[in-house]
C-alpha cells in the first residue's frame, strides 16, 4: 500500500477552480438558506390569506416541502447550467481568487521540489 506524507498549508487568499461536484455542494448549500427563506414566506403569507383558514394545517406541509425541495433543484439544476461558464471564466483567468479560512493538502515531496 502506498502511503503519501502530506503536510497542509495555511493561507487566506488562494486561487482555484471547484470542479463539478464541489460546485454543486456549495451552490445546494446555498439553495438550503433559500429554501427556509421561502418556506417561511410561504407559510407567514399561507397562514393569513388561506381559504378556508381550518385546513390551512393540512396544505402547509406539502406546500413547505415542496417549495423546499423546488428550491432545491432549481440550485442544483442551475450550478450544472452554470458550470461550464464557471469553468471557461476560471480558464480564462487562471482560477478564482477566494479568501477566508484555507488549508491545502500537499504532498512533502512536491514542495521540495
């Protein structure tokens, strides 16, 4: 079994390109906050205005879930849309400068190099 000694290093400014699937991860965490934003909405707007206001209850959670989860797909469906734009804009411009809490994983042996 091959083992790779790998050492992490710290910055707050890196350059990178996500691929795929680290895209859609943050673009449905993204989506999450929006779905919550709309369920709330939805059910602050459903509770006052429903006809009749008795069966409002009922309604409530396959409108909740179903907005959630709309929300939800409509995130995802558009980050694969959007990628191949993504990654012709981080082609162009040799990848993306993000900054923050970073930690990258390399190997020893190519630092020494």
């Amino acid at each position: 079994m091959n083992t790779v000694n790998l050492m992490e290093i710290y910055a707050e400014r890196a350059r990178l390109q996500l691929s795929l699937i680290s895209y859609l991860k943050i673009a449905i965490f993204m989506s999450l906050g929006m779905a919550v934003f709309v369920v709330i909405i939805v059910n602050t707007y459903g509770a006052s205005h429903f006809e009749p206001a008795e069966r409002w209850p009922s309604v409530a959670l396959w409108v909740s879930v179903g907005s959630a989860l709309c929300t939800l797909i409509a995130g995802a469906v558009g980050s694969v849309i959007s990628y191949p734009l993504y990654a012709f804009w981080c082609n162009q411009i040799k990848g993306q400068w993000i900054s923050g809490k970073i930690a990258a994983q390399v190997e020893n042996s190519s630092i020494n190099q």
